[in-house]
C-alpha cells in the first residue's frame, strides 16, 4: 500500500459516494465486468457479446487477447469506457507454454529466462493494430515453472503492450534452436485477476436474474470503474476543486489534500475525489515532494476526465464572471 502524503485537511462535503455504495443498474452505466475469455473469438467479439446482453449503450475492453488466448479480458460498461486506457499504464501477467525447437539443457534455458527478466525491446507483430516501431518493455519477472520435454511451462509479470508471443521467439533465438508460444492465459490485468473473472454464460444468467429483481449474482460481477485506476499514484483532491477539473481545467496545488509519495515528475496520476471517486488521469508536473513545499502553481496535467461535469458543486469562478 502506498503512503500518502497529507498536504491539507479537509472533509467531504458529503456531495460525493463511494465506488462501493453504487447500485447495480449504476454499475452498468460505469462499471467494469472481468470477463473468462474463451479460446476462439476475438476480444472485439466478446465485448460487442457483453454490451448486446447487458444492454450497454457503449463498452471497451482493456488489451487485446488473440483469440486463442483465454483469461482475463475487462470490459468497461458506458461512462467507464473513458477510464480503460488506464490499464494500458499498470502491469498484467500471464502463464503460458512455451515450446523449444530443438534439444537444449535445461540450465541454459534457465539462464535465458534470467537473461529477458528486465527492459527488452520489441516490435509489434505484422498483425498487431499498433504502429510497428520497435518500443521498450519491462519484464517485472520471468520464470520457468515446469519443462516436459520440449514444451516449457511459464508465467510472467510484465508492462501492458508486451508481446508474449514475440517473447516466446526472442528466447528461442537466444537460445540458437528456436521456439514459439504454444498457449497462454492471462490471469491478471492491472489489479484485476482471474479470481474474479466471468464466463459469459454465467453472466447472461446473472443478468436474466437481475430483470427479474435479483441483484445479487450480477452485484458480485459488476466492479466500479475506479478498480481500473489501483495500480496507478494517485492524488486525493478538495471536494470544491472537482469541478474545475471536470470542465478541463489543470489541478492546482491549492486544491491537494493528500497525495501518493510515489508521484515522480511527467509520471502518470490518477485524480480522485476524498470519497474514493476517479475524477481523471493525468501527468504529474513535479514531483510528489515539491507538491508538498509548494503553495501555488499547478500539480498535475489532466488529459482525461471520467466524471461528468456539475457532479460537485461548482467551487471556482471563470474569467467571465
């Protein structure tokens, strides 16, 4: 758990409501389901399926999973779509099979696996829809669990945006016989793990039983936006400084009350609300220190906000006025 820095003291106004309180026909106008995805349609397929059976005016899902690929997939409901490119800043993880091309001893193989835990570069696969550019890449860890003849079993905790597959090819040329991924799952996408996860079949049954008045299966399914944003520092803001924010303006140093002492300078931050609410994201314009000294100026440049404006009460005046 990070420390947060207390920069000022300040209470709710009582305006606001935690992510926890929100009911389910809230949670699907901005929530989050972790689907079970399947092997065989495309991460597009699945979120197109959930939005049809929820009834969602709009949905997202956060990183694309090829589909052979199984696990977790996120898919953002309504207002929560403006909140999914969170995921692309936090970590996700993966158990796979990787499968050798040729005979090698198992302690060499070992020390490639020790080798590609750290920053590697990648280029995105022809078929990625991403610009093909070689970019960088943490392995936060890679380890080798099980090896049954040529076929290497696997997990790894690694940036959003890394190619598995490529990996898979980088290691077997490292190694000089070749190898390719055989399968994979991924069982977590930033704080959200396959603990939680749905098959669609249990959720269209979650929701058949919601239209008849029994909340409680789907309640269980349905997650605030706001777990989107738990892996990234965050800021705790003034209930009078919401509103500013909401209509596009910067967050300034007086409307800070505590703030993640993690917060580095040009690093991404998460704008919350003293009841736990995501206002918006952002990109810190000093480091969490001298937001603390600083009395004036501005703290973080916000680019996106999720929560609609006239929220809060408006706390800020205009040059019009």
């Amino acid at each position: 758990m990070p420390k947060m820095l207390v920069k000022a003291k300040a209470a709710a106004s009582g305006r606001g409501r935690r992510p926890e309180d929100r009911t389910v026909d809230e949670l699907l106008l901005n929530g989050v389901v972790v689907v079970d995805k399947p092997s065989g349609p495309t991460s597009h397929q699945i979120t197109s399926w959930v939005r049809e059976m929820v009834g969602a005016t709009k949905a997202a899902h956060g990183g694309t999973l090829d589909p052979r690929v199984t696990g977790v997939l996120p898919v953002g409901l309504g207002n929560a779509v403006r909140s999914m490119d969170a995921l692309h800043y936090g970590t996700k993880a993966y158990v796979g099979v990787m499968r050798v091309h040729g005979n090698i001893d198992q302690k060499r193989l070992e020390g490639v696996f020790k080798e590609f835990t750290d920053d590697i570069f990648q280029t995105p696969p022809m078929r990625s829809a991403v610009k093909r550019e070689l970019r960088s890449r943490r392995i936060h860890s890679l380890r080798m669990l099980e090896v049954s003849g040529r076929d290497v079993l696997f997990d790894v905790e690694c940036d959003a945006g890394t190619y598995i597959r490529s990996l898979c090819v980088d290691m077997g040329d490292a190694i000089a016989v070749g190898a390719h991924l055989q399968d994979l799952r991924r069982t977590r996408a930033g704080a959200l793990t396959e603990d939680s996860a749905v098959s669609l079949h249990d959720l269209r049954d979650a929701f058949e039983l919601h239209r008849e008045g029994d909340d409680q299966a789907l309640a269980r399914m349905l997650h605030p936006m706001e777990v989107l944003l738990e892996q990234i520092p965050k800021v705790e803001v003034k209930d009078s400084a919401v509103d500013a924010v909401c209509h596009g303006a910067n967050l300034a140093i007086p409307g800070l009350v505590t703030l993640d002492e993690g917060i580095r300078k040009g690093g991404l931050v998460a704008v919350m609300t003293l009841s736990g609410e995501g206002v918006g994201l952002g990109h810190a314009l000093m480091d969490a220190q001298e937001m603390v000294k600083r009395s004036e100026g501005f703290a973080v440049d916000v680019s996106r906000v999720f929560m609609p404006a006239g929220t809060y009460e408006k706390g800020w005046t205009s040059s019009k006025e």
